[in-house]
C-alpha cells in the first residue's frame, strides 16, 4: 500500500513541473530576458522524454492534472481573444504551444486501453476528462485554421504541437483500442460516443474526420512549413497502413481490422484519392527539395488505393490518368521526331514532371505489397506487350540517357527503377508463359546501360564527386542487385539466344565498382554499400564474368573485399565473408577444368599467389579473435 500522502506529493510534483514549463517558455520568449535558458519544446529529444514524465506523473490523480492544464488553457485563452492577439504576444504562443504538447502526452498516458491506471477511481471517467482537454485543442484548430491564406503567420510550433496531439489522440481513441476484447467492445463504442457528444460530434466516424481534415488542410495550406509537412505525411501514413489484431470472442479466431477501410469512408480521404494531382495540394509544387514527401503521399495513397482494389477494380485505372498523361505527352513528344528524341526529353519543360512522376510513382510502387497490386502496376507500365519496346516504361531509360548528368533527375529515375525491380515480400510472380520477367530485367539493363557508360566517363571535381557521380552509381548498383536477386528471370536464356543484356550490365557494373576508390566506398559506405552487396551476388551466380577481366582489376575487386571484412557493419562484413566463400568455392571447383575458365582462375592464382591468401588469413584471425563468430 502507497504510503499517505504519497499521492498529494506527486500531483504537487506534476502542478510545479507544469508550471515550470510555462515559466520557460515565457522566459524564452521574452527577448530582454537575462537568462541562459533555451526552450526545450524546439529540441524533440528532450520534449519528448519531458513529455513521457508527465504523461507517467499525470495518471495520479488524473482529473485534477487535467483541471489544472485546462484552467492554464483557458487563461491563455483570456489574454489572447482572438487570432491575431495570440500571434502578436510571442510568450502566450510559446505558453499555448507547451500547454497543447502537454494535453497531447496527457491524453496518450491512455494508450493501454480504458483500463490505464489511474488512482482517482472516484473521479469522471477518463473519456469525459480527455474528451474536454481534446475539445479545447480542436476549438484552438479551428480558429487558427480559419486563417489558411495566411500560413506563414501561424507558428510552426503551434501546428507540430497539433500534430503531436493527434498522432497521441489517434492511438487511444482511433488505433490501438481495436485490441479490446469483445467483453471491452461495448464499452468502448459507448466510451466513443460519449466522447464525440462532449465535442459536440455526432459518433465516432465524426472524431476520426476531424484528423483527417487537418491533415487535408495542411498538405493543401501548410506547404510553407516543411516540418509541418512532415510530420502530417507521417501522421496520414499511420492512419492508413494501422492494422490491429481484434479478439471477438474467446472461442473465435482473431481478426485484423484495417485501418485504412475506415479512412475510405471519409469524404476528405475521397477527395484525396480522386484529387491527388491537383494543385490545391500545395506541396507537390513547391520544389525538388519536397521530392521524398511525395514518394511518402503516394506511398498511403497506394495503401489506400489497393484495399479498395477488388471492389472496385477500375479505380487503379482513374487513379492513373494524370500519370499516364505526363508519359504520354514525352512519349507523343518522341515518337514525332525519334532522330531528336534526347533533345526533345532534354528540354527544362520536361525536367519538373519528370522528376515528380518518378518520385510519385516510387512511393505507389512502395504500396504494391502483394502480386495481384505489382501485377496492375507492371500492366500499366508494359501498356502495349505485344510491342513492349514501345510501352510506358520505355521512356524512363530515354529519360535516363537524356539527364544522366543531371543528379537532380538521374536519381529519381534510378530510385524508382530499383524499386521497380525489386522483388519485395515476393510480389513479382509471373505466369510460366509470361515474359515479364525478361522484359522486367532488360529494362533495369537498358537503364544501366543508358546511365553507366556515360557516368564512368564523367569526371567531377573532388568536392562534387558524391553529388554528381557516387550517389547515382550507388543507387544503380542497387537497382541492378535487386533485379539480379529478384528471382524471376532465367538468366540462361540471355546467352542461348545471343541476347548481351546480362552480360552488358555486369560488365557496367564491375568498372563501376572499381571506379570507386577503397578509401572512398568506406567515407561514402552509406549509399555505396550496394557495391558490396553487388560483389556477392557477382560471385555467387556469375564468377565466370567476373574473371573475364584482366588480373589486375580482379585484385582491385579483391582489395575492397577486404576492406569490407574491416568494415564496422556488420552487414557489409557478412556480405564479403559470403563473397570470400562464393570465390573460394568457385577457385576450388574450376582450377582443375580444362575449359578457358579453369585456365583463368589458374593464371590468376599462379600471378596473385597471396591475394586470395590475405582474405583467408583475415577471416581467420577475426574468428580466432572473437570477432564475428556468428560466421
């Protein structure tokens, strides 16, 4: 048993903790003020563990925090009437910013269930509590929200404060509560109810609109606030892909319950959907520099779009339009004049479409996580497969070859490839008659082609090498990985029928990795671990090609094997220890055939005797030393 007085003791701890963070946030407002003190609301490491302390602190004697927050509240609410009395006085906006973050880590405490502990039994239920503190924050919404035309006046603190409390608001009363049992289901309908009648809703369809309209304001209105976006585009995606395992009854099976079926049912999201093009989306507008928000939009777009996908089967088609219009008009532009096809591509009117179209249709290929959702988007893409020379997916290695020096335009283009090819959670599988995997892969070969035989012969100064050069050949490399591991191209058939897509590529693809010094893949090994991972599988199914080259170059490769062995990740490490084995077995196997590639691995080890012998030292001293003994 808590001993007495315990409990007055700690709700006296939260009333002063409260009050302390107002008084920062004043002092930090204020600019003759004297004090070294910076506000910890801009520093999201140290709000967010402030925060968790007082969502802990504030379940004692719970109703009594929240009279307290909300009594501060609506003081604030009386020294700044309106709108524009709030924005003038810097120190009520940085006192309501902290009131709102702490009504959010308040209403989040909650997030177990209804069942959270709390010591005042005898006090109002805790959905009358919340449902007032989120009543007073969503009033605050609604009269900052009445000035969209102005955005720039309204702090971004305020709006990421909002954001915060939606995601924590989200949680207890949209998400996780789904994980009830059936006995708790009843009572949490009504717990709903009740709260949408102390907002002055009409049910529980009513609260999940009202986050989901803020999220469509902003990323129509907010678009100045890069933050803001952001965290929306976050918050959007959490709504759309939550799936919460409900219990119905003790002697039925679990269910999953989807999330994103209940968003489809609001009229913003459907708006969203039909809309998502249109420029009253503000932040598709704004620049390159937005370039990886809207892979993300199109990424919860496509989680919405394919839930809907075998109701209602032509949405894909509508969903697709502005797309298919973009290609179409590059590809018309093409097909008129095919001698001057590059400078046509070539154009500026060209380079804004281009890049957002790759970048949109990145984040809609991120949301294909199953065959039948790949299966439309490759439909789309090979538009016409009687002619797949003449298809949709054509234009981006036209593209490619148009802008390869162009890093702004290149990578979007590879990134999209990479994720084109990529065989995730097995979703590319073809029909034995088809020949998508065929044209799958000498696509990802045309864009190597089209992109490594111009880019090794570029030449950027020291401090662009990165930018202009090693960030694209990373990303190709990864794109060629992720179709080489794939496993829906037979690669036998390239040699049988005299086709040299593979054999073109891998050759591209080793002078790209030795046109990366060894110093530079461990400055640069963030984006340039592909070049390791690239060796794995070049030595596991295609050793033969790698050994074509001359036996200089081979020692070359070798050398950054192993300094990937050294390497502080222990990815890398295990992707050049699998590398190491795959050469030692194919050494082992073939040195003793009499074929032109048994004479090769034997030159080579007549001429490099120690080279392969430094690898085999290495990894032994390494396990000797305890160093990665999981190998």
């Amino acid at each position: 048993q808590a001993p007495a007085g315990l409990e007055q003791q700690v709700q006296q701890i939260t009333l002063a903790f409260i009050e302390t963070r107002l008084f920062v946030a004043e002092a930090c407002a204020n600019p003759s003020t004297t004090m070294d003190v910076e506000d910890p609301v801009h520093d999201e490491v140290m709000r967010t563990e402030q925060l968790e302390i007082l969502s802990q602190l504030g379940r004692c004697r719970y109703q009594d925090t929240a009279t307290f927050i909300m009594s501060k509240f609506d003081e604030l609410g009386n020294l700044a009437p309106s709108f524009a009395a709030m924005v003038s006085q810097p120190a009520v906006t940085a006192k309501t910013v902290w009131v709102v973050y702490m009504i959010g880590a308040l209403v989040g405490g909650h997030s177990a269930g209804p069942k959270a502990i709390r010591t005042d039994t005898d006090a109002a239920p805790t959905h009358v509590v919340n449902g007032e503190l989120a009543k007073r924050v969503f009033q605050l919404m609604r009269v900052t929200d009445s000035h969209v035309e102005q955005q720039n006046i309204v702090p971004e603190a305020l709006e990421l404060a909002y954001l915060n409390f939606l995601e924590q608001f989200r949680k207890v009363y949209i998400g996780e509560h789904a994980k009830q049992s059936q006995s708790q289901v009843g009572e949490k309908q009504q717990v709903a109810e009740r709260l949408a009648s102390v907002l002055g809703l009409e049910d529980e369809n009513a609260i999940l609109g009202l986050v989901i309209n803020k999220i469509g304001l902003n990323l129509q209105s907010r678009y100045g606030q890069e933050a803001v976006i952001k965290r929306t585009l976050a918050l959007f995606h959490e709504c759309a892909a939550s799936i919460n395992i409900v219990r119905t009854s003790e002697k039925m099976a679990p269910q999953l319950i989807v999330s994103g079926r209940l968003l489809l049912k609001n009229d913003m999201v459907r708006y969203i959907l039909t809309n998502h093009s249109n420029p009253s989306f503000g932040f598709l507008n704004v620049g390159v520099q937005y370039g990886k928000y809207r892979t993300q939009y199109y990424h919860t777009l496509g989680r919405l779009l394919f839930l809907e996908l075998r109701d209602h089967p032509n949405s894909f088609a509508e969903f697709m339009k502005p797309f298919g219009m973009i290609l179409q008009g590059m590809w018309a532009q093409c097909v008129q004049n095919p001698s001057m096809a590059l400078h046509i591509l070539r154009q500026p009117t060209f380079k804004a479409p281009l890049i957002g179209l790759c970048r949109d249709l990145r984040g809609l290929c991120m949301a294909c996580t199953s065959s039948e959702s790949y299966t439309q988007l490759i439909e789309w893409l090979v538009n016409n497969p009687k002619d797949p020379m003449n298809s949709r997916v054509c234009i981006f290695a036209k593209a490619l070859e148009a802008w390869w020096e162009d890093h702004e335009v290149s990578t979007p283009i590879l990134r999209f490839m990479a994720e084109f090819v990529h065989n995730r959670s097995q979703r590319i599988c073809f029909d034995q008659s088809s020949p998508n995997g065929i044209l799958l892969f000498r696509e990802a070969s045309a864009i190597i082609r089209a992109f490594g035989q111009q880019i090794l012969r570029k030449q950027p100064a020291e401090k662009d090498l990165y930018t202009q050069k090693y960030k694209g050949m990373g990303v190709a490399l990864e794109m060629f990985c992720n179709a080489l591991q794939g496993g829906y191209t037979n690669f036998g058939v390239f040699e049988l029928y005299g086709d040299n897509s593979l054999s073109t590529s891998m050759s591209i693809c080793l002078r790209m990795c030795l046109e990366i010094p060894v110093a530079d893949l461990t400055r640069y090994l963030k984006s340039l671990k592909s070049v390791f991972q690239f060796m794995d599988l070049s030595s596991k199914h295609h050793m033969a090609k790698v050994m074509e080259m001359p036996t200089q170059q081979v020692v070359m490769l070798f050398s950054a094997l192993e300094e990937g062995l050294l390497c502080f990740d222990s990815a890398v490490c295990m992707q050049c220890f699998t590398a190491v084995d795959n050469i030692c077995t194919y050494f082992y196997t073939a040195r003793h055939e009499q074929s032109e590639a048994g004479e090769r691995v034997r030159r080579f080890l007549t001429e490099q005797p120690q080279s392969l012998r430094k690898h085999l030292t290495l990894l032994l001293e390494m396990v000797v030393s305890g160093e990665f003994n999981s190998m």
